[in-house]
C-alpha cells in the first residue's frame, strides 16, 4: 500500500518518438511515456504512450473505480496511442479526464482523442468504451485546480505542433512535467524556468545527447546537458531525463549515466518501473 502521506510517482514509459522493446532495451525499458503519479487518494497520470497499457493493468487489479486526470503533453502518436488499450476505459465504474492545452484554437482533445479511437485508426471504439470520459482544453499558461488540493500550472512548449509543460502541486511538494521541448542553444527556456523553479523532481526531454543535437535540430526535443543547465538554474532538487530516443541501448543510457555522475548532477536516467517518493 502506497504511503499517502507522499507523492510517488512511477514510471510506465520512458521512451519517446516510437515503442522500442527488444533485448537492447531491457533495463531502462521500452514503452512510450507514461507517469503516473499519486498524490494521497488522487491519481493524476502525463502521457497516455504505450506505457499506460501497464498502468491500466495494475489499476484494474485494484479492483476498485478509478478516477484519475490524464494530462496530455499534446497528441502526437507516442503520447496518446496507450488509450485504447488502458483497461479502465472499459469499465463503466471508472471517470477519466484528459486535460490538453497545445491544440489550435477550434480544435478540442475531444475531437482528436475520440478521432484516434475510431475507423481508420482503430475499430470505434467508443461504442465498447464504458468508462465516462470528460475532456477539457486550457491554454498553455493557464493555472487550474482539477481536485481539492492540487494547483496545476502550464507553459507552452517549443514543440512542432506545440505541446505542454506541466507543473503539480500538493502540499509542500511539487514536480514539473517537461516533455516535448527543444531548447534554444543560446538562453535557457524562460517557459520552462518558470515551471521547474525549485521543483522536487523534474522530469524532462533528454531526447539527445549534445552531440546528436547538432544534426536533429528543429525536430522538437533537447538534450540532457541542457535539463542539467536548467535544473541548475532553478534549484531543482532532483532530475529525472525522460523520453529517450529510441536508438539508445541500455548501453547508451548506462553511459549517460556516468557523465551525469561526473557532472555531479542530482540527475536519474528514467527507467521503465522506477518510483521516486517525495
Ligand atoms: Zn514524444
Ligand atoms: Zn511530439
């Protein structure tokens, strides 16, 4: 049983841009992101990748209703293709709500979630989902409560199509949620600054190693020196580098590891599995 005087947060998916499993991936993990994160009773989940499948299966063997607010990054594949095949959607006891702040004005994450779950894309599946599903859009920069207790704060994302950083609040804790983003090489991202500023945990796009950057500029994601610049900046306490590339092993990701170390940075390489309490 969790501890619910803590926030816990784990991991069910820690890859970005394309699900990955195989024997190169075993140890950090393959799925795309994934976070649930409990704060007491509440369950709040970023990212609905292929990681949420996990999550869905350990939730239904709670075997009790689920109401959780499922936070969108935005809605490219890697981030939205686990609803389908998150269990709790199929249980009429259950209330999910999916937040988004990145889509165009006219444009409803109803509209583009419910699209998803539908012919060509997949069968229609909202005729087989049971589970009441509410959907809410906001603004990047917006600042909301979704339950007693809980201060959510947003900030746009340098992203190709947009996507959103989160902020979470509760009690004297606090995470930021930075995933997708691509820094600009010459000042530090005062969006991102004003989410992570002194933050428990931080989690965030390590796409790239600086040296990969250089040749996937534009492409929206950033790197790992740069979450350790930021998390300097702002007195994060603790740092958590997420959504990996597909194209780096366990080896790879063992390697960053120790640069962290030498860098001496408070720093994590998200790992398929990891609960970090706070
Ligand atoms: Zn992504
Ligand atoms: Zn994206």
């Amino acid at each position: 049983m969790a501890d619910l005087d803590k926030m816990q947060v784990r991991f069910w998916g820690v890859r970005g841009s394309l699900a990955c499993p195989g024997p190169n991936t075993v140890r950090y993990g393959g799925n795309t992101s994934c976070v649930e994160v409990r704060c007491g009773e509440d369950l709040f989940v970023f990212d609905a990748g292929t990681g949420l499948r996990g999550l869905g299966g350990a939730l239904a063997a709670e075997k009790r209703p689920i109401h959780a607010d499922i936070f969108c990054s935005h809605t490219h594949y890697d981030h939205i293709c686990g609803v389908a095949f998150f269990a709790p959607c199929f249980n009429p006891a259950n209330s999910l709500t999916f937040w988004a702040g990145h889509l165009p004005p006219g444009t409803t994450i109803r509209e583009v979630l419910t699209g998803s779950l539908s012919e060509p894309y997949l069968p229609n599946l909202l005729d087989v989902i049971s589970a009441h599903l509410e959907f809410e859009d906001f603004e990047g920069g917006d600042s909301f409560s979704p339950k007693p207790g809980i201060t959510i704060r947003t900030a746009p994302l340098n992203h190709p199509g947009g996507a959103t950083g989160y902020r979470l609040e509760w009690r004297d804790k606090s995470i930021a949620y930075i995933t997708d983003t691509e820094h600009r090489p010459d000042m530090l991202d005062e969006n991102v600054l004003g989410l992570i500023e002194g933050v428990d945990l931080m989690i965030y796009d390590a796409t790239y190693t600086e040296a990969e950057y250089v040749v996937h500029a534009g492409w929206g994601h950033s790197t790992w020196q740069e979450a350790v610049r930021l998390a300097e900046k702002a007195s994060v306490r603790k740092l958590a580098l997420y959504h990996h590339d597909p194209t780096h092993s366990d080896a790879i990701l063992d390697a960053i590891a120790a640069e962290l170390d030498e860098a001496k940075a408070n720093a994590v390489i998200a790992q398929e599995g990891m609960v970090i309490s706070l």
